[in-house]
C-alpha cells in the first residue's frame, strides 16, 4: 500500500514533533524541593541555585539579627544574634569566594521577598519585635537547613559539599538556641507563637 506525499509528510510531522517534546521533557526533568526547582541533571545549574539561595537567605538572615541586636529588649535575643550574624557573615564569605572560584556570579535575587519580611519586622513595636523575630529567624534557618540538606544529597561537587558539612551543624546549632528562646519567652508572657 502506497501512502500519498501529504498523509506521508503529515505522518513524518507528527513523529518528529513527539520526538522532540520527549527528548525536551527528559533534558529539562524537574524536580521539586522545597517549594523550588533545580534541574537534577545539571550540576552547574545546581551549584549556581545553591550559591545564588544560600547568599540570598544569608543576607535577610545577617539583616534580620542586625535589627534584633538594636530592637530587641531580650539579652539573650541579642547574644545569638550576634554569634548568628558572625557566623552568617562567614557564610557569606565563604560562599561568595567559592562562587568567584567557579566563575558564578551572585546577584541580588528575590530581595524584595527578604525586603518585606524585614520591613514586616521593622514595623513592630518593643513587646511584639521579640517573638515576630525569633518565628521569622527560626523560618530562615530551617529553610537554610533544609537547602543544604537537599543540594547535599543533589551534587557531588567537593566544594560545595565541604562548605555544607562545615556549616549545617552551626544552623542547627543556632536554630536549637533560637527554639530554646522562644520556649523561655512563651513560657514568661504565655504567648503560644
């Protein structure tokens, strides 16, 4: 049986077309973590979210505890935020250096987010600063941690992996501190937040 040249070209169409979007689908595999995507094939692609993520959440997190140190009226808000902001100031250090070395830039993403949330923290007065600090500073650094956890498991890169197991145990250091504060300070005034 003997096909006519435009049920031929029709057919021919149809298959390359299927093959593409295919071939597209299995280049572009997304995966979801955390409310974000990373392409799981691509470790640079992986890299420069981990570097461009880590810097954002870094910088709202060294902004946040700057704040704390001048507004809050707790002593023991303002001691870990100052040990917090030391430490995240080497983070940021560190990965800016590490980003430099493997030629990724890091530009200013998603600061409006981090803008608001410190504007939101601004805003409140003396008695309310303390506990809309401590739940926002306990949010970044569980979303920090759960970041490395998930790069952590998703590269291979030593670099990245080293700058990782150096500070994930110093976030969950400083997010055990912040969830002992905010038991003290739920349990002076009875405020369940």
């Amino acid at each position: 049986m003997c096909l006519s040249k435009p049920s031929f070209l029709k057919t021919a169409f149809i298959v390359i077309v299927t093959v593409t979007i295919s071939s597209c689908n299995e280049n572009e595999n997304l995966k979801k973590v955390d409310n974000k995507y990373v392409l799981t094939k691509n470790p640079e692609e992986i890299e420069t979210y981990f570097f461009t993520e880590t810097a954002g959440i870094t910088k709202s997190i060294i902004s946040k505890t700057k704040l704390a140190q001048d507004k809050s009226l707790n002593n023991a808000i303002k001691s870990v935020s100052i040990k917090i902001e030391n430490s995240q100031n080497l983070l940021l250090q560190d990965i800016s250096k590490t980003a430099v070395e493997k030629l990724i830039i890091i530009n200013e993403i998603n600061t409006r987010v981090a803008n608001k949330d410190l504007y939101q923290l601004t805003a409140k007065k003396e008695m309310d600063f303390d506990y809309a600090y401590i739940n926002s500073i306990i949010k970044s650094l569980s979303g920090m941690i759960k970041l490395f956890e998930s790069i952590a498991r998703e590269t291979s890169d030593v670099a990245v992996l080293k700058l990782i197991t150096h500070y994930l145990p110093k976030q969950y250091e400083f997010l055990r501190e912040t969830e002992k504060i905010k038991k003290e300070i739920n349990s002076k005034s009875n405020h369940n937040y």
